[in-house]
C-alpha cells in the first residue's frame, strides 16, 4: 500500500523542558512512548519558539509568522483580525483544522465589531478561535481571586468533572489542582509547598487523559471523513505544580538534576535579567527547598503526559492511522525551574526558549531518517509551512515566514538554510518594565541564535548579552560587556538589523503575481515617457493614432463598443 499523508496530528505540551526527555537524555525520566516515536521519525535538537511567553509563541505558531509581524506579542494580546492561521490555509487545500485543548489565544473582539462578525457565525468562530473549528477549547487557567475568574470563559473541563460528580463550583482547582492536607484542609496546588502531594482527583479524570479520551472521541468520529488537522494542545505540564497519584510518588530530591547556574551570574548582571532574578518567581526558585518540591511533580506530570502518548499511539495504531498520519510533539516553551536564578521563562537561555520538536512522518519517502537526529537550526513557524505542504499545497512565501521541513525528513539538504534562529519577547506589561522605567515599545528582547553564538538585544539603551554555547553549553558567562567579543557582537547586531529589514507586512500579493505585473501597465494604454511612440511595439500605441474625431458632440452620442471597467 502507498503511504501518504491524510492527515496532521499536532500535539502541544505547555511548558515542557527539551532536556526533559530520555530522549533528550535525562538521566531520571523515562518517556519510553515519545522515545518511540522520536525512533520512527526525526528530532530536531535545535528547535526555537519565537518567543518565551505562551501567547506569543503559539500565535507564531498557528500564524507561521514572527511575533513583530502578528502582534500578539504577549498573553491577553490580541490577534489581529486579517491574521491568516493554519485553519485558513489548510481549508483551502481541503483539509479541516480542528482544536482540542488550549491555544491561549486572545480573540480580536474589537476588530471583529468593526467588520461585524459575530462568533455565532462560522467564520466568525474562527476568527476568535485562532482559525481551528474547536471540538474543545480549554486554555486551563482556571485561576480565581477578588476580582472573579482569571479566564472568563466557559470550561469545558470544569463541566466535564461536575458531570463526574465533583461537587465543587471550581473543581479544576479544588479537585485537579489540590491536594488534601493532613487535616483535611484544601492543599492548593498555587502554593508550591503543596507540590509533593497527590493532587485531589482521580488519575483519569485530570486533565491530561481527559484530553487525551477527547482526542480518541474525535479521530474515531472523523473516521472515513475529510482530511484533518487535529491541534492536540495538552495543558501539562505547566503549573500549578501538582499530580494526582500515582505520579506523585513516582520520583523525589533524590531525582532531581543540580540546577544549571553560578553565583558569577548575579555579580553585574544584565538589568533585565537582574530583574528577573529578584522577581517572586526568580527567588522563589533559587531556594532548594522550592526545586526539591517542584521539580518531581513536574517529572510526574511529563510521565503521565508519556503513559497518555502510550495510550493515543496504540489508537492510531489499533485504527491505521499511524498509516497516513503526520504526527509533531512539541511545546510552546520551557520552564527555568531554578536554572540561571530564575523561574517561569521569559528569557532566551536554552532551558527556556528551546523546546523539543519531534516530526514522524508515514511516507516511505522519510523511511532513510527514521530514528535520526537533525541539527540545524530550526524555528517554530517551520510548522505552519510543513503542515501546508505535507497537505499538498505550495507554501505562500509573502505570508508565512517558516520554512517547510519537509527536506529533512526526507534526509535532503535545503538550499541556503538559515544561518540564525530569532526569538522575541515583549516584557511591556510586566513589573519588571515598570521597574527599569520603561515605556511600552522599549520593553522588548530579541534573540539572535547560531550554532555557536547567542545574543540578546534590549530597547532602551541597555548592553547586549552574548553567551559562546560552544566553550560555555551552559550559558553561565555573558559576553555582552566583553571589548574581545565586540566583532561578534556587530555581526549579531548585523544579523539582526538583516532580519529586522524584512518584507513581512506585503501579505495580500505574492512575489510571483507582482512580477506578472511588470509590464502590464504599457499594455493596457499607460505610456509613459515617450516622445513619438517610436519607442516602443506599434501595437501599444495602435489606439492612439488614426483620425481625429470631431470636436463637436453628436445629438446622440453612440455608446462605445467597450466601457472602462467593462
């Protein structure tokens, strides 16, 4: 039988670390079923998301575009109305975008008002839904203070855990995200010393089977109908920090790796990373205490994300659908957990910025590179232009800015692969901004990576950082002040004015339909600069010579034989 690609299963872990796989190579955590499917595909070790925050980094994702060309550059940003998103271009090649789980995504509310679209309506549904049909969205950020719900929309996940008899108003809370004291007391999982507790739940009703089970309903209901898409978007293994059992139980201190970091990083440190250090976050993590808690839950949650990838893989294959199924693990970013003083993400050290990236592909094309590893620099928005054309479509070059790693499963070498990965972060609404005094559009990073170097650039005057991966993988030594790397700086500073000066906003017309352009004005009676007409083909000018007509209208005027516009 030839094995082709029908259909795309795209599946998104949030905030899972690169190096937190035994794939990867960590020396405690088994995740023996994505180890397998990285065996019969390719891993891409060098993968950037385009920026460190979730929002951000999904919508470059979705969109295929860099975060200074859609704008949603961070959480609760909009994205722009106009934005075209997998589900556009994918549904022109006949194939459904469907979405289960989270996007994190902001819909353009005012825009939509603007052009009078209604969420009602089919196509205004996907516009405020990133461009998927959603079978179940749910971002999973049921957080609840003073001022009410910190997501103010349905929960789907709630509903399904009242439906199971959980009798709580918030029960993604009280129930998938607590635990129980010894005094029977509510554990919230918000407090990190919670974190070595079983969560308040029972294991297949948490959130990474639930959506596990909706994945299964989906493909089983779709079966023998159109080509799809299917965004898997788990919302593990990002806090709260807690797991039911028996995760939590599953490993302790004794597992936990010593934290990437030198107590030189706090001596002169950058101001925006000296920021980071000292907020909440940053302290909190820099106290052992914090990882020796934190930091097994974590690796729980990554190992039930694993059993569930056991279990939708052995659908897929029980179906046939590994048979013509595209399948991409990934994450929209990682997760410091103390590496560097800090906590969260947010900046561009690898443990943050650097995600893992996994591409099995059915079709006897990529068989040569199956169980292999690719080490060139690979950017997220690559996605959006493999999906289109692993669907059989050319990928639109004015609009998505990724590029199709398509070559390297098929052990091909591109032509001119780039020589830079670019990640961006736009820290405006954080206290950190406030703290250094600056306005909205100086509060902004960018990334230049190489396979050897990696630099930073902040607005508002300040130094760059720089950090040799090759002498220094863990990136513990800033360069950014050093006068012997000042040629390696100007390069990086060049290297990102080059990519700064890109097309990126010309998304209505191609390349292509603007050279069949050229030309064409001459042609339909526009001639400029000419003296006799002896300048150019007789044929231009036919229209303009011959007699002249009478100066004077007839009673009748007779209607042309073509009308402009006509």
């Amino acid at each position: 039988m030839t094995r082709q690609i029908r259909n795309i299963l795209f599946i998104m872990f949030d905030q899972l670390r690169w190096d937190y796989l035994s794939c990867a190579g960590h020396p405690f955590l088994e995740t023996p079923h994505i180890d397998a499917l990285a065996a019969r595909g390719v891993r891409f070790s060098r993968a950037y998301v385009q920026s460190p925050v979730c929002g951000a980094s999904r919508m470059s994702t979705y969109t295929g575009r860099y975060v200074s060309s859609h704008g949603a550059a961070w959480n609760n940003f909009p994205l722009k109305v106009g934005e075209r998103t997998l589900g556009s271009h994918l549904r022109r090649l006949g194939m459904e975008s469907w979405l289960i789980g989270k996007t994190h995504m902001k819909a353009d509310d005012a825009g939509m008002e603007e052009l009078g679209l209604s969420r009602e309506g089919v196509i205004g549904a996907r516009v405020a839904e990133c461009g998927f049909d959603p079978w179940v969205r749910d971002d999973g950020l049921w957080g609840e203070g003073p001022d009410g719900f910190y997501d103010r929309k349905r929960s789907p996940y709630n509903e399904y855990l009242k439906a199971q008899g959980y009798p709580s108003a918030n029960p993604w809370h009280d129930n998938a995200n607590s635990g129980v004291t010894e005094a029977g007391d509510m554990a919230s999982g918000w407090l990190m010393q919670h974190a070595d507790r079983p969560a308040n739940i029972r294991e297949e009703h948490s959130e990474t089977p639930w959506l596990t089970s909706r994945a299964i309903e989906f493909m089983e209901e779709k079966r023998g109908g159109a080509p799809w898409l299917c965004h898997l978007s788990y919302i593990k293994p990002h806090w709260p920090y807690i797991v039911p059992a028996p995760y939590h139980a599953l490993y302790g201190p004794a597992q936990v790796v010593p934290p990437t970091r030198s107590p030189a990083e706090r001596e002169a440190p950058h101001p925006v990373y000296e920021q980071y250090m000292n907020n909440a976050i940053g302290r909190a993590f820099s106290r052992d205490e914090v990882r020796d808690k934190v930091i097994p839950a974590y690796m729980g949650l990554i190992k039930q994300c694993d059993d569930q990838m056991g279990r939708l893989f052995a659908y897929l294959e029980q179906s046939g659908r590994m048979e013509d199924t595209l399948i991409v693990i990934t994450s929209d970013h990682g997760d410091y957990l103390g590496d560097h003083w800090l906590g969260e993400k947010d900046l561009f050290h690898d443990c943050s910025v650097k995600v893992p990236l996994i591409v099995y592909d059915p079709r006897a094309e990529a068989d040569d590179t199956r169980g292999t590893v690719c080490d060139e620099l690979v950017e997220q928005i690559d996605l959006a232009a493999t999906f289109i054309e692993a669907a059989g479509g050319e990928v639109p070059e004015h609009i998505v800015e990724g590029r199709s790693l398509m070559p390297f499963l098929e052990g091909e070498e591109p032509a001119e692969w780039r020589e830079f990965a670019v990640s961006e972060y736009d820290f405006s609404a954080t206290p950190m901004a406030a703290n250094l005094g600056l306005a909205p559009r100086d509060a902004r990073l960018f990334m230049i990576a190489d396979k050897r170097w990696k630099f930073m650039h902040a607005e508002g005057g300040f130094r760059p950082m720089l950090f040799d991966m090759q002498a220094d993988p863990g990136e513990l030594t800033d360069l950014g002040a050093s006068p012997a790397h000042a040629g390696i700086i100007e390069v990086m500073y060049e290297r990102l004015g080059r990519w700064a000066r890109r097309m990126a906003q010309r998304t209505t017309i191609s390349d292509g339909e603007i050279l069949s352009m050229r030309g064409k004005s001459r042609r339909t009676g526009i001639l400029l600069g000419l003296y006799d007409g002896s300048e150019v083909p007789e044929e231009l000018t036919v229209r303009y010579r011959g007699p002249a007509p009478s100066p004077e209208p007839s009673p009748e005027p007779a209607r042309p034989e073509t009308t402009p516009g006509e």
